[in-house]
C-alpha cells in the first residue's frame, strides 16, 4: 500500500473495507493516521481472541449439529483444545488430500453460521473454487490462530491514536458470526466515528447496509471536493 500510495502521489487514504479487513484497516490506520483522510468500515472485527473463539466455539451452544460435525472433523485428540489452532496445523500438513478435506470441514461450518444469519444463504463459503477455497481457509486459520499477531486488545486500547480521523462503522444487530459488541466498544473509545446498527442485516449485508455503505463513501467524497 505504502509504494502504491508514493507511485500515485495520494497523501492519505480513504480505507474502506470489512469483516477480516476492518482488522487490517485498524491496524494501518493506527500504525500510519496521518496516512489515513477518513474510514469506512462493514462488519467490524478487531481479531480479538474472545472474538475468534466466539465464531469457532461459542456459536456452538446455538448451532450445536454442524459445530460438531465441524469439531468431529478433527483428529479425536485435537477436539478438545482450540479448534481454530487444530485446523491450522491441517492446512499446513504435507497430505493435501487431508489438507482439502479440512478445507472444506472449516468452510461448512461457515456456512451454517451464514445461512441461520437474516438473508443469509447456504453454500455462501463452500461455492467457491478449490484454489480460491484452500486460499480463504488458509489466511483464515493462519491469522486466526495466531491472534492476527496481534497483542490482545490492542487495536481497541491504541483507538486514540485514530483521533481526528472520521468514520463511518457499519454493523449488523442480527451478526452471528461478529456480535455487535465488538463495533460497539470501538466506537466508544473512537470519539469521530459513527456507528450504524443495521437492524435488519446479519454479517452477509442487507440493501439497508448497502445503502448505508454508499451514504457514507458518497458524504466522504462530497468532503473532499
């Protein structure tokens, strides 16, 4: 980002993105605010521990079919310690038979938590390409097992290093998989952001969402004109 930024003469940034990206944006924007004009985020996430295992073991208690199926997919040793870390040492495993097999344990169980989401749909992780597959699975079990290399809480404790950045967070009431919680306390510590409750939208969006998502990248253009 830093050689393109320098190749196209652009002084800050408007950063735009969501779920796993909204974890990258913080951390940019906070290593780097003077880089950054304004934030547009979607489905806040700050890859906090108590986050990852929420989506991987919590949920659990209330889709408890597919997250045993999920958990059961794993060697009969690995069930019951962190799952998340199991299934990263399967995606780095020398067997790729197993390694595919693991792939698409993890993107079922995905799945499950999209599909019980308001206008969520099945098969929204598993309809994908193989290389595409193991690629998102891949990230996805690298970065989560690893906390995202990530001190615990720090993008919420180093928040006020956003100050005079302005922003826009945009979240779901009805997300399974990332609790509005988590948008919540950012904008608390995060005095020029605006939190935006979709009231009807889970992690997958809503046309409610999607028009929030244009007010807001449309009012940060208009600003900068």
């Amino acid at each position: 980002m830093e050689r393109l930024r320098e190749h196209l003469g652009i002084e800050r940034w408007l950063l735009y993105g969501g779920s796993w990206g909204s974890t990258l944006i913080l951390a940019y924007a906070e290593r780097y605010p003077e880089r950054v004009s304004e934030i547009v985020i979607v489905g806040v996430t700050m890859t906090r521990p108590e986050e990852t295992d929420w989506l991987y073991h919590g949920i659990g208690r209330l889709l408890p079919g597919p997250w045993e199926a999920f958990r059961d997919a794993l060697p009969e040793a690995d069930r019951g310690g962190n799952l998340v870390t199991a299934y990263n040492r399967l995606m780095n495993g020398t067997d790729e038979t197993i390694r595919v097999r693991a792939a698409r344990d993890w993107c079922a169980w995905e799945d499950a938590v999209i599909a019980h989401e308001a206008l969520g749909k099945p098969g929204a992780y598993s309809d994908k390409p193989d290389d595409a597959l193991m690629a998102f699975v891949r990230i996805c079990a690298h970065y989560f097992a690893n906390d995202a290399f990530l001190e615990d809480g720090q993008l919420l404790r180093d928040a006020g290093r956003l100050a005079g950045i302005p922003a826009v967070l945009i979240h779901g009431r009805l997300d399974l998989g990332s609790p509005l919680k988590t948008a919540w306390e950012l904008a608390k510590a995060w005095p020029d952001a605006e939190l935006r409750v979709i009231d009807d939208s889970g992690h997958t969006g809503s046309p409610a969402m999607q028009d929030a998502i244009l007010d807001a990248t449309e009012r940060f253009g208009k600003d900068r004109r």
